[in-house]
C-alpha cells in the first residue's frame, strides 16, 4: 500500500527521534496514557489479581477459571456468543464492504447523503438504539408489524424465540455499529489512488473485477482493522440481551452472554472473583483473536509486499 | 513480517512479555486458598449490633418515583430530620439495582442507604445474608414489637430470616379472582369457587364465547398466581439456605394439566397481560382472571381502561379434595433500614410511618401490609366507585391466605419461569411437558447461589 505514505511516515519518524522538538509527541499522548492507565490496563490488572485470589485475598491458581468453566451456564453463554459472533462477523464482512464499494463506484452522486443517513443510527447512543429496537420488535406496536406477522409472528414471545436471537442482536448490532464501519471503509477505498482504477479500467477490468483484484486487497487493512474491534465487541454483548429480556418480562435467561454471566457473578451472587475470571476468559479470546488477525494479514506491516 | 521496530527495542519487548506471561503464571500456579466464594457466612449473626450512632445525622432514603412523594410528605411534617432523597428503580419489573449497589458498597466498605424501599419481595433473602446483613433486623430493638404485630398474618413473613425480621411490608399483592361482572351476567355465568368449576366454565366459554379469556399463562408471575395457589413446593425453604424443589409433586402437575387443558381450548392465554398486542386485541375480552390485588387499578383500570361499575374481585379458588383454599402473592414492597446507619432512630421512625400511617398508605395505590391502613385504604377505594362490588372482604380474606410453603429465595422465580417455560409454551409444548426442564432451571439457579437443594 502507498510507498509514498509509508515513507513519509518513517521519514517523520527519524527525524523527531533526532529532533528533541519531536518530544511535544509525548506531551500530546500523555493525556491519552494517563486515561488508558487509569480506565484500561489498571482495571485489567486489579480484574487478572482478582481472578487468581479469592475473597480472602488468597491466591487460588486457576481455581476460579475451572470453577466458572464447569458452571451450567458458562457452554450455553459462549455458544450463544459463538452463534452471534459467527452471523454478525460474517454479515458485517460482506454488507459493510459491499456497500462502501456500492458507494464508491456507483452512487457518487448520492454518496454524501447516503453516507450521512448510513452513520445516523450510529451517532444515536448505544442504549437509546436499543431502546427503539425494542418498539420494532414488538408486532403489536411495531411499524413493520406487517412484515414480522408474515414470517408467522404474531406475538413479542414468538420473535424473541431462542433460537432467533443470534440473528436479532446481529441485527439490531448492524443498524448501530455498521454505519460508522461502512463511513471508515469508503475512506480507505478514497486512499487508493485514482491511476490505479484507471489504469485498470484501461485494462478493461470489469466493475467486479476492479473490486475484487483491486479495492478489496487494498483495503484488506482496515478489514482485518475492523474484524479485530467488532469481534472484541462482539464478545462482550451484555446491552442488548439486557434490554430485550427487560422488555420481554425476562423471556431471554439473565446469563444469555458470557458478560451478563459474569454480572450475575458479581451482583447476584456477590462472587467478584468468578466474575473476573469469566471476563480475563473474555480479555484471552479477543488478545488471541486480535494476534491472529494482526500476524495473518500483516496489519503492523508498513512496507510494500 | 517487516521489523520496523529497531531489533533492540523488538527483543526488549519480548522480554517484557515472557516476564508478564511468567509473572502471571508464576501467580496462578502459586495457589494456596480454596477458589470457594465467600464461604456461607452463619446467617444467623449473632445479636445485632449498631455501628456508633450521631443523633441528628441526615439521612439517605432510597425510594422509587412512586413512593418519592411520600418520603416528601414525611419531610414536611419531621422538618428537624435531615433527609436526602434518591430516586431509584426500586428494583421494579425483576431488576437488581439495590443489590448490585450493595454488593460494590461492601466491596468498598462504605455509601449504604440508611433506608430503602424494594419492590421486589425477594430482595430480603439476600439483604439478610454475608458477615454483616445489609438490612438490619428490626425486631431487635429497632421498630417497637406492637408496630410489627399489626401486619397482617404472614405479611412479614418474605423479610423473616432464622427468626429474624429483616425488613417491614409496604403492601400486599394477594392474589384473588378478580372477573368482568358484567360479562358474567350477561353470558348467565355465576362466579366459580373451585378451581375445578374454574377449569369446567373455561371449557364452556371456549365452546360458547371463543375468544374470551379467563386467564394467562405468559406473565413471569404466573407461577406466583396459578402454582403458589395449587401449593405446589417450587422452592420450600426447609432450612438455612435450604430448598426444596418438586415440580413433580401431584400439586404442581394438578395445575399444569388444568392450565394445558384450557390453553389447548384457548380460554387462557400464552401471552403476557401488559404486552402491546394484549392490551389492543384481548383486554376488552378478558371474562375472569386470576391475579394479585393491584391488577384492579394498575391494570383494568389504567391500563385497559375498562370502564367504571364491571371489575369485581372474588375469593381465591379452591380444590375441591383440599380443606382450605389458598393463594399466592405477586410481589409487594419492602422497606429496609440499613445496619450501617448511623442514625437508627431516624430511618426507624421514617421506615415505621411509610408502612403504618394512614397519612400516607390509605391514599397510596397498593393494598397496605399493615391492617388498620388497609381498613382506611379499602374505604377510598370504595369511595373512587370504579369496582362493581366492594373487594374490601375479598381483599381482606386473601391477605391471610397466602400459602407459606413458597419461600422468598436469592433467585427470581419469575426470571426462571420466563426465560425457561414462555419460550417451551410458545414454542407449542405443553406446560406438563416442561416441567422437568423448569425443575431442573430452578435446582441449577439455586445451586448457583449457594442453596442446598433437596
């Protein structure tokens, strides 16, 4: 990608270690370092203490992992969130590329105002959205009741069913977050220099062909960029599982998600160790998704393959 | 992999890691204590003692919005106590902010309200337990006995702990048989007084007035209102954080199958009475159903807005080969005094005139716990004019029938029906079918909260 981006970047680079003027590049992340101090890796510190001691501030071993992993509800949380990772990963995949690409190429003209109406949802707090979702779901309150009776579902009770969920969350998921993704990834494809396309399309590379060859390997980056966050994300569903089973008198189990489990642990049952563990489980999966993504697709690497 | 960090400064964090990784490990291995919880704490401290009390001192009350203004009322006639107010859910419609403060107050070892209201009825069982109870017992010394005995029977029976009463009753929420007089006369119906007159009149709208209702089956609370009844042992308390589950029992399966039967003819409904689709479609429908005391106001009233002169109550249903008929109870709200409070007197009194006075409670829109207000109330009710028939003797009869064999457990047995039993039901199987997945639902939650179930 860009060799001249790249080496501008380093040029930059070498010259504020040589330069001491570069050192105003630490006073502007210092606030940023002191947030992440007190709010990221401290919280991650005290929750890693916590789960290897018990209540008596003794040390356990992993005692509090085998303890949280042999619980009733710690395989039905995780295949839930496999279940909803699996369609909500895979559907922002494929929607949020194919609709920047969509934006990009053909709608120029009406790309701004699309644009805008894709990242509105997003730019609604997290829990308002939810909120509305809700209302939609509901087929006696919803304004597309009509099109939730025609698959057969006549009832809040028969669209909350369990087996729906995945797929209702993934949906709920995409209408807030994918906007913001789908306004990123028309960005990256904008980075791509023009010459190329053209000298593609001069090639006589179809529309297809161009987004498959071309765009979509360009922007591999940003894919695996925004694979790493959603299924960080995606693993720590809590919001929307809580509100729904609020709205539905409880029809969804409080430990749907292995997050909501670890609140019951903490709250219902007071156990703040077991709830640390469950969470330090979660802290491992996304390190180790996160490691894979980055070392499979070279999202680190700055020079051109 | 391109190396675009210097290979120094590359090694340097490897290292860094390895020493993390090691660290960490070196402390998971290092294992020397029982990964156990707390162990269960004896829960029955002995007596209790007052942290260093200073009169005078403000107190904080934790109340819902609809009990905020009673809290006001109180301030304005004790202007010399100091109150600060803090609205909060009152842990209204299953959730658990009272606890969840709690427990981050003991973690933290201080910030406790000196009063709170809940209106989840179960939330003494677990403001009685750990080292130190949240709720402090009042009959030790903090309200007067003669206050307490003027509950009526049973009523404080959700805050009483090992002998211990850890919390006074708001209201009572005793179920009854409330029904539509006015539908009843019209189709030449008479009220039934056995469930099994209940289950033959059911059969009979089916087949003469389909798509009238004579009870749901979809709220969270229909255990409380249809297997508390039938007496059924869902969760018995035989001890100390001790339960006992048996769904199979002959008098749970009497009432699965009463409630299948009349599902299947379709005069009770899988849906829950407050949904959106209930209320536009089947409200206007509902011929008789079974529910707890505040249905008359809260949910014919203002929120089916049946008109006035048509709801009138009934004594709870019996069956026919058992002595007595019984019933159960949908919540009903609490209030706790803190044993943290360092003004005692205070948040007693504040506690003693929310429940007691007629000041506040006849006028109040729940059915008092406390008998002489529920005289009082009962009288503004038949003031409003909205029933067609005084439910004050209906009223009074089922506050001392609730059967005390259903405990208040640390676990919501409304959560557990709905997320376990609403699903199977509208998924096409019948409750009869369901009842070993409820069962072992139940047994699960409770083990996982430390109960012994046997």
């Amino acid at each position: 990608m860009t060799t001249h981006l790249a080496t501008e970047r380093s040029g930059r680079r070498g010259r504020s270690a040589r330069n001491p003027v570069g050192r105003a590049g630490y006073v502007f992340v210092s606030g940023y370092v002191l947030l992440l101090l007190a709010f990221g890796v401290l919280p991650t510190g005290y929750a890693v203490w916590l789960a290897l001691s018990n209540s008596r501030n003794q040390l356990v071993g992993i005692g509090n992992f085998t303890r949280t992993f042999t619980d009733y509800r710690f395989g039905p949380a995780f295949l839930h969130i496999g279940l909803y990772l699996l369609v909500w990963l895979a559907s922002l995949m494929i929607l949020v590329v194919l609709l920047a690409l969509m934006l990009h190429g053909r709608m120029r003209r009406a790309s701004t105002s699309l644009r805008f109406l894709f990242y509105l949802p997003g730019a609604l707090a997290g829990v308002a959205s939810v909120l509305l979702w809700l209302i939609l779901l509901d087929p006696a309150a919803s304004p597309v009741g009509w099109l939730l009776k025609s698959f057969g579902w006549n009832t809040l009770a028969q669209v909350n069913a369990p087996g729906h969920l995945p797929v209702l969350f993934t949906v709920i998921a995409f209408w807030t977050g994918a906007g913001g993704w789908i306004v990123v990834m028309y960005g990256a494809l904008n980075s791509i220099p023009d010459e190329i396309l053209e000298a593609a399309r001069i090639d006589g590379a179809s529309t297809l062909q161009i987004a498959l060859r071309i765009q979509i390997p360009m922007i591999t980056k940003w894919i695996a960029y925004m694979l790493i966050l959603a299924f960080a994300a995606g693993t720590q569903l809590f919001v929307e599982p809580q509100l729904v089973s609020l709205a539905s008198w409880g029809m969804i189990p409080d430990s749907w998600s292995p997050n909501q489990l670890s609140y019951q642990y903490a709250f219902q049952a007071g156990d703040f160790n077991g709830a640390a563990a469950l969470s330090v489980d979660l802290l491992i999966l996304g390190l180790a998704c996160a490691a894979l993504v980055v070392f499979r697709t070279g999202l680190f690497d700055r020079d051109e393959r | 992999m391109n190396d675009d960090v210097p290979v120094s400064s590359r090694r340097q964090l490897r290292h860094t890691a390895v020493a993390v990784l090691g660290a960490v490990s070196l402390l998971a291995l290092a294992a020397c204590g029982s990964a156990d919880p707390t162990p269960t704490a004896t829960s029955s401290p002995a007596a209790f003692k007052p942290v260093a009390q200073q009169q005078g001192s403000e107190i904080t009350v934790w109340a819902d919005a609809a009990r905020v203004p009673g809290v006001q009322a109180y301030q304005k006639t004790h202007p010399d106590v100091k109150i600060k107010i803090v609205t909060y859910s009152g842990d209204a419609n299953g959730a658990n902010d009272l606890q969840t403060k709690v427990q981050l107050f003991d973690w933290a070892g201080s910030g406790w309200p000196d009063v709170a209201f809940s209106a989840n009825v179960n939330d003494a069982s677990w403001a009685s337990q750990g080292k130190t109870p949240y709720a402090a017992p009042v009959n030790q010394g903090v309200v007067s006995q003669s206050t307490l005995k003027g509950f009526a029977d049973g009523a404080l029976g959700p805050c009483t702990f090992n002998g211990d009463t850890y919390c006074l009753r708001n209201d009572l929420a005793q179920n009854v048989l409330w029904y539509n007089k006015k539908l009843m006369d019209e189709f030449g119906y008479s009220v039934p007084t056995t469930w099994e007159e209940y289950q033959a009149l059911g059969e009979k709208v089916a087949k003469e007035h389909p798509g009238y209702l004579i009870g749901t089956a979809g709220d969270a609370w229909s255990p409380e209102v249809y297997f508390w009844a039938s007496q059924c042992p869902a969760g018995t308390a035989t001890g100390d954080k001790k339960v006992k589950v048996d769904l199979q029992d002959s008098k749970c399966t009497r009432m699965a199958k009463l409630l299948d039967s009349l599902i299947a003819k379709g005069s009770v409904s899988k849906d829950t009475v407050f949904s959106a689709g209930f209320i536009k479609n089947k409200a206007s429908r509902v011929l008789m159903l079974p529910g707890p005391s505040w249905y008359g106001q809260v949910l014919f009233n203002s929120t089916f807005k049946i008109p006035k002169g048509q709801m009138a109550a009934a004594s709870p249903l019996k069956f026919e080969g058992d002595a007595k008929n019984y019933t159960g109870n949908v919540g009903g709200g609490l209030w706790f005094v803190s044993s943290h409070s360092k003004n005692l007197k205070a948040a007693s009194d504040l506690v003693t005139w929310m429940t007691t006075s007629n000041a506040y409670q006849a006028t109040a829109g729940t059915y008092p716990a406390y008998k002489k207000a529920a005289v009082a109330w009962l009288a503004g009710q038949k003031k409003t004019g909205y029933f067609a028939e005084d439910v004050g003797p209906v009223f009074q009869e089922a506050a001392e029938l609730i059967w005390p064999g259903w405990s208040a457990t640390q676990y919501s047995q409304e959560a557990i029906y709905s997320s376990t039993v609403i699903p199977a039901l509208n998924s096409g199987k019948t409750l009869t079918d369901t009842l070993g997945t409820w069962q072992t639902a139940i047994t699960d939650k409770a083990k996982s909260l430390g109960y012994t179930v046997n």
